[in-house]
C-alpha cells in the first residue's frame, strides 16, 4: 500500500504481516527490531508509542537515494511497517507518518473487532 504525500514531498510505503497468535507476533517484532537496530545500521529516534509495540528510525542513505525514515507497529497479530521515502523533502515527515501508523493501528483494532476500517490519518 503506497501514500502519497502532496507534490513531490516523499511518499510512504507500507507492508503489512499477520501471524497466527500475539505470541508470535510479539516474538516477531522483538526479532525485527533487533536485526533492524543491531545490523541494519538503523538508528532508533523517540516517537510516540503506536499500538502494542512500536519503533520508530532512521536508515543509512544509500549514495543514490534520500533519506527515509521507517516506523514498525504490532497490533494483535499484525506487525505493519511504514516506510517513508524522500523524508528531506518534507520537514513534517515524522508527523506524517505517525499520524499514518494511528490510522493504521485503529483500522487493525477495527478489523479485529468485526468492524469495517473506516479511521482517517488526521
């Protein structure tokens, strides 16, 4: 799923995972945030927490592309991970992307309870 920012001011890219209990999601997001933070050459950087987990940082810019700032959630049994790309060209990037994630988390609490997603960033 791909949000795109107005004009050319980065977009954001998310994926999404779903496991078969908490447990195992919760299991997951540890073992992502450790490759991520530990040989990924991430660096974390202090955002609100979103859901039951989250993490929020910065990666290494590769000498062709901007850079990105990326934002990891756990929600149940969903882990969703948002990206945001070309975050330079947007000074309100990280508000962006975390007004994406709470979205995102109300829709999956939606989804679980039988809802229809209806939640809006905003």
């Amino acid at each position: 799923m791909q949000y795109k920012a107005p004009g050319d001011s980065g977009s954001v890219h998310s994926y999404l995972t779903a496991y078969p209990d908490r447990e195992a999601a919760a299991t997951a997001f540890s073992n992502l945030k450790s490759a991520e933070l530990s040989g990924g050459g991430a660096t974390e950087f202090s955002m609100p927490r979103v859901g039951n987990e989250s993490m929020a940082y910065t990666e290494p810019r590769a000498a062709y592309a901007e850079p990105s700032i990326s934002m990891t959630v756990r929600v149940g049994t969903v882990i969703t991970l948002m990206t945001y790309q070309d975050s330079k060209k947007n000074q309100d990037s990280a508000l962006i992307l975390l007004s994406l994630a709470k979205m995102q988390t109300k829709r999956r609490l939606q989804t679980e309870q039988g809802q229809a997603p209806t939640a809006t960033a905003g």
